[in-house]
C-alpha cells in the first residue's frame, strides 16, 4: 500500500513537471550564457533585414529563439521550470539590444560614422532619432513576442508533462495517444522483464527482443517492430553497444513525454524549417536591393568624371540653369552641382578647381585640403583636424566645424582629386544633424 501512494506521488510530480524542475543534471547558469551566445548568432539576419532592408520580419524573432534555444541545451542548461522563461528574455533582451544599440551603430558605421559610446550617446541626443528608435523597438519587442509565444507554451507544455527531452516546438499530445504508448510500453517491457533486460548492464539483441514477443507473449511481429521502433524513438528503450534495454529507472518521464515525431523526422522539420527561413531571408534583401537599384540613377558631377547615386528622395541640380532657378546666379557663379534632401535636413554643394590654376605648391590632395582649413579656422568654430575617408571609390581629405549665430550649424568640407581638377563638396545641416550630412554623402557616393 506504501509502496503505490509512493508512485502516485511520483506520477503527480511527473505530470505537474516539479519531477523535471528537481532534476539536478544541468545549469541554469551555463544554458543562460548558452543562450546569449546562441541567440546572438542567429540574430545575424534579424541586422541584415533590419539596417539593410529597413524592415521588421516577425519570423526571424522566431530564429533567435531558436539559436537561444539550442545554446542553452549544447551549454547543458538544466532543463527544468525556468527553461521557458530564460529563452523568452533572452530573445527579448536580444532584440532590445539589437533594435537601440547594435543596429544604430551598424547604420551609422555603414555611414562612415566611428561606432563608439560617444556616437550612440549623441544619437540619443537628437529627439527625432530617439524617438525613432524607440518606436522600432517596441515594435520589435511586439513581434518578438507574438512570434514566440507559441514556442514558448509548447515548451512548458513538454516540462509538465515530465519530458525530458524537451523539443524547440512541439505540440502536446492528446490523452488518448498518451494512453496508447503506456499500453504498448506495458505490452513490450514483458519481454525484456523475461530476457532481464532491465538496466545497461543486463542487455539483449533487438532479435531476441521482437522474438520474444512474438513467440512468448503472441505479439503480431509487424507490431512487435513497430512498437519497439516507437519506445525506442521516445527514449524508453535504449540502446548500449549495439544492444537494447528497457529503462525502468525513467519510464513514467519517457512514456508520459511521448511524442509522435522521431528525432528524424523533428531533425528533417528543423532543417526544412531552418532552409524556409532563410530562403524568405535571402528573397527580402535580394528584392530590396533590386528595388533600391531600380529606384537610382546615376549623374555626373561637372567637369568630373565622378558619377553620384541620384535617388528618388534627393533633388539633384546638375547644370548652372537649375542652379540658377533655384538657388540665384551667385551660387552658379560658384557651385556646378547641388543637393538636397526632400526634407530639408542637409545641403550639399559642389565646385571645382583647375589644376592648374593651383599655387603649383598645393601639389598634393593633403596640402590643398590643409590650405583650405586656414580659412576655416579663421572664421567659423569647433574646427576639426583634416582627417580622411573612403566613400565608395572615392577618397576624401575632409575636416567639420561649426557656424551661426542665433541659429547654430554643423558643416563639413570635403576634397577630392577628380584627375585634372580637385572636387570641393561643401555640406550644411542643423546643429546635432551630423548624421544627416554622412548619409547624404553615403548615399550620393556609395
């Protein structure tokens, strides 16, 4: 009588999961930095789509799940109560990261900008472009969310039903399959109970197992291999040195987390699962790309042959009529190419000087960008040293400062050597807008 209250206590225990949140094997502290790690990897695609298709893919939150999820099980995370709930703030935590810092500073790095502490605080300075960024992380999160909510129920599904074994995804079984198992579960362990294949060390022959069933216990043999493979998928029976035993130690676990995929077929689905993905993956950005391509024509830069990206949302001034219409003669007189943005954040102008009518001292790309300085630093602020940058095959000698009384701004002048002239690009933004002018720069010239 003792002894039956003892395996009902055992059976409630399985069937709540407080057997498998007691289990002592595992850690939640190596599973969790498992996760981190593995999340982390498969965040990958989530950045790509992010920063390079500007979109928001729910299903890749999915993958980051995923990538958490194998972490923390190749890091020997306990599989216990607190599983569920790891993988969930992880992908969240993830996310978050990615959505306010990472993915900034892969954008702003994109744009020539050095990613650093100092640079993310300056984004954060700006209003408009916090407020974007919050409002795509609270999206995100959102997506995150509802695209593992699924995983996530499946997974406390599988720990109360005592499995051990805990899958990424895998929907509960019913009652009546539950039933069926511990039937044939019964039915089978007959014939190990008479071979005295109980543990690892008394093993017997897969042979003599589906022999014994068919000869002692009248077991169709057709049904005798079918319910050995299914016990054996499960966990149930186990296999040591080419030989089998039933694992009486842990049955109530195995046969109460039966599932009716075998690790094949869970292995294929992850695979096809995994292919799908990245498949949806790689058609977003080749669309985008191609889209973005599309949408681009190219002009050449006056008395250059410098050709720049002229995208829909740039209005672009190419000839000294142009220039004049919009800008008055004095600029014509001056610039042969101008620039702006369709929201008014960011000027560009261009100018070029003959070779030859340089001081022929000025013999080099550095030397005309330093005389160019001089000026600078006689008349406006905050006058940086010329420093250098490549933007898409181009190289530029630029320096940045200040100017403005009332009303502060923020310009930058660049040089290039255009073969028999040097090119002069001179960029005007709002103060605190030096991202806008690294854009337009990137997207003119990239």
């Amino acid at each position: 009588m003792e002894e039956n209250n003892s395996q009902e206590v055992k059976t409630e225990k399985i069937a709540s999961g407080e057997a498998i949140s007691n289990n002592p094997q595992g850690s939640y502290i190596t599973g969790t930095i498992g996760a981190i790690i593995g999340g982390a990897i498969a965040s990958l695609p989530w950045v790509l789509v992010y920063v390079y298709g500007n979109m928001i893919v729910a299903i890749l939150a999915v993958l980051i799940a995923l990538g958490a999820f194998y972490g923390y099980k190749i890091a020997k995370g306990k599989m216990g109560k607190g599983l569920p709930a790891i993988i969930a703030i992880v992908s969240v935590g993830i996310i978050v990261l990615l959505t306010t810092i990472i993915c900034p500073l892969v954008i702003l790095a994109d744009l020539g900008v050095e990613p650093s502490f100092e640079t993310i605080q300056r984004v954060y300075e700006d209003e408009k472009m916090a407020s974007a960024i919050m409002q795509d992380a609270l999206v995100s999160i959102a997506f995150t969310i509802i695209g593992i909510a699924g995983t996530i129920k499946s997974m406390r599904m599988q720990i109360k039903a005592g499995s051990k074994d805990i899958k990424f995804s895998e929907q509960p079984l019913s009652d009546d399959y539950k039933k069926y198992v511990k039937e044939q579960a019964e039915e089978t362990k007959k014939a190990f109970d008479s071979l005295g294949a109980l543990n690892s060390e008394n093993t017997a022959e897969k042979k003599e197992i589906i022999n014994e069933l068919v000869m002692t216990h009248n077991v169709i043999e057709r049904k005798a291999k079918a319910n050995f493979q299914l016990l054996y998928n499960n966990g149930i029976i186990k296999k040591v040195k080419g030989k089998y035993y039933y694992d009486v130690e842990n049955e109530e676990a195995n046969v109460n987390g039966a599932r009716q995929n075998n690790p094949a077929t869970n292995r294929k689905n992850s695979i096809i699962t995994l292919a799908i993905v990245f498949v949806v993956f790689f058609v977003v950005i080749m669309i985008g790309v191609i889209a973005y391509n599309a949408s681009i024509e190219k002009v050449t830069i006056p008395n250059t042959e410098i050709s720049v990206n002229a995208p829909s949302d740039l209005y672009i001034y190419d000839t000294k009529e142009k220039i004049t219409k919009k800008f008055g003669s004095d600029y014509a007189d001056y610039y042969c190419f101008a620039v702006l943005d369709k929201d008014n954040k960011v000027e560009v102008y261009a100018s070029t000087i003959s070779k030859k009518e340089i001081d022929p001292s000025y013999d080099t790309l550095d030397k005309v960008a330093a005389k160019d300085k001089t000026y600078a630093d006689a008349n406006y602020d905050d006058v940086t040293e010329v420093l250098t940058k490549k933007i898409g095959k181009t190289e530029f000698k630029y320096y940045t400062y200040t100017y403005g009384e009332e009303t502060r701004y923020i310009g930058n002048l660049y040089v290039a050597d255009a073969g028999d002239v040097y090119l002069f690009i001179d960029c005007y933004a709002d103060l605190g807008d030096q991202s806008e002018i690294d854009s337009a720069m990137k997207t003119l010239f990239k």
